[in-house]
C-alpha cells in the first residue's frame, strides 16, 4: 500500500511545498470523484482500494479525507488563502481548491436538516454477511425509512435493525440466566483485559519496530522490495491492533455483577453498557439473505463467545 509512516506530514506531500509522487495524483483523481457528483464516502472508499494510506498508515475515512480537503495548504496556501512563499509544488491547485470548498458548502446546504441518529448495537465487525462474511455497517434505504444493517460487502444482505437487535438481546439475556452465566463472563471479561495489556504493549512498540525495519534498509541489509514489504506488513498489523483495541475496550467495566433483575436493567441500561455486554457475550452474529422470510430466527446465527481454556 501507498504509505510511509511519517508524523506530521500532510497527505499528499513528501515535505513542504513537494508533492509525494504516487499520493498526489490518487488525491486529485478522488477531488475529480467529487466534482463528478460522488459522495465523500464513495471517494474514501475508492483511495483505499487503490491502497493509500493516512502518513500514520491507517485507512482513510470519510472524515479524515474531509479535513486534508479542506486544508488550504492541500493548495499551497495560508488559513487567509494567500499562496505560502517557497511553497514550490501543490497538489490541487487553488482555483480547484475553492471550487472544492464551494462544492462541499453547497451539498451542506442541500443535506438540510440532518434525520434523527441511531446508535447501532452490532456494527463494528460483530454482525457479519452470512453470504459474503464481511461485517455489516449501519444504513438506511432512504432518509425516511428505519434504521437497518446493510452488507458492507456484496451489499446483497439488509435487514431491520430493531428486529435484530432485539432478536441478539433477548438470547444474550437468556443466556446470562443460565447457570454459571456471570461466572463465565467474569472469565470472558479477564481474558479480554489481559489481550488488551498484550495488545497495548505491542502497538507501544510500533516505532521500535519501524525504526529497525528503516535501519537494516539504510544499512543495505534489505533490498528496496522486501523494504517496501515489511513496511506495508508492519502499518497493516499496527492498524488491525489499534482498530482491535478499540473493539475490545467496548467490553470492559460492565456494571451488571450485583444486578438481579438483567431484563429490567436492560430495559434501562446506557448504549455503551449494552453494546459492551453483547460484544463480550457474542463473538459474531451472522445474517443470511432473505429466503422467504423476514423473520430474524429464520436467518440469524449467533456466534457465542468462549473463555479461554
């Protein structure tokens, strides 16, 4: 992938005022995107596929790529929109630039007002396509219609959200009533704090590792390729640590040990202590496409968590 981890320095860039050379062009093909009336979204997804990365060597999102658009010195310029002395080269030239802003005040204009938010239980790579296995992201067919699960792959796999949420909920709760339910979470739960220190300290590690794969390389004991190799290997195992990370920090600190009634504390419970119960009790739910039936029971397969022996 196109990346090279290096704090501080703005997409599209080798340095100040000299464009990086593969970078340069993807950001102004997706600008192109843009101004041919793809969403931002589109045009995110459309840099990943063509293996670009943040200079942090992480994915880009819809937000990310906003804000480097949305920097003047994408176009060499100032915050007053006045050109940088010595800036040499410029990756979107200023008339395109402005153009760029005026395109992203219009389309705000047109959004209106934004509809209500919904907060999705099992986004995150906890609901999976049963035809496809590629985790399912919150959407919905139209601005009025209810809030559903949409494959993020194939795109083939929909289904309401409130029914599956409801559907997952209701077997997480009948199975903490089972016998030894809450001693088994609490060795779900320890499992997951010591991965978190495992993972902690290996991405704490990130820069050792990268600064010893750049030293064997300036000491001419790697080739250029098997540089490049490593390299991209290293930014792709730090991205899935951190992005795991944050997976598992969501199931931590459950505030259910000296609750009785778990229906009634269901009922009531905040959004993060919810998703925190079900991401600890379920390991993947798996959504199959419709084949006569709506029904969740006819097309959902819950993955149960197991502590580790």
């Amino acid at each position: 992938m196109i990346g090279v981890i290096c704090v501080g320095r703005l997409s599209g860039y080798v340095r100040a005022g000299v464009v990086h050379p593969e970078e340069a062009p993807l950001l102004r093909e997706a600008v192109t995107l843009l101004f041919g009336g793809a969403p931002e979204a589109e045009a995110t997804r459309w840099l990943t596929s063509k293996g670009m990365l943040t200079p942090r060597g992480n994915e880009f999102r819809r937000e990310v790529l906003h804000r480097l658009l949305i920097n003047p010195r994408l176009a060499g310029l100032d915050e007053n929109g006045e050109p940088i002395e010595g800036w040499r080269e410029r990756v979107l030239e200023p008339d395109v630039f402005r153009r760029l802003q005026e395109l992203f005040t219009e389309r705000s204009e047109k959004r209106g007002q934004p509809r209500d938010a919904y907060e999705y239980l099992l986004t995150g790579g906890c609901a999976l396509c049963g035809e496809c296995t590629v985790g399912m992201i919150g959407s919905r067919v139209h601005a009025e219609a209810p809030p559903s699960y949409k494959c993020d792959g194939c795109g083939k796999t929909r289904i309401n959200a409130e029914k599956l949420e409801d559907f997952v909920a209701e077997h997480v709760l009948a199975e903490l009533l089972k016998p030894g339910a809450r001693e088994r979470l609490e060795k779900l739960e320890c499992d997951i704090e010591a991965e978190i220190v495992r993972l902690k300290d290996h991405i704490a590690g990130a820069d050792e590792r990268f600064a010893g794969i750049g030293d064997l390389y300036g000491r001419g004991l790697m080739v250029k390729a098997a540089f490049v190799a490593a390299q991209k290997a290293s930014q792709d195992d730090l991205r899935t640590s951190k992005q795991r990370l944050k997976y598992l920090e969501q199931m931590t600190d459950l505030p259910i040990g000296d609750v009785h009634d778990l229906v009634a504390w269901w009922r009531t419970a905040p959004y993060t202590s919810k998703r925190g119960l079900v991401l600890l009790e379920v390991e993947h739910v798996r959504v199959g496409r419709v084949e006569g039936s709506q029904a969740p029971e006819k097309r959902v397969l819950i993955d149960w968590r197991q502590p580790a022996s």
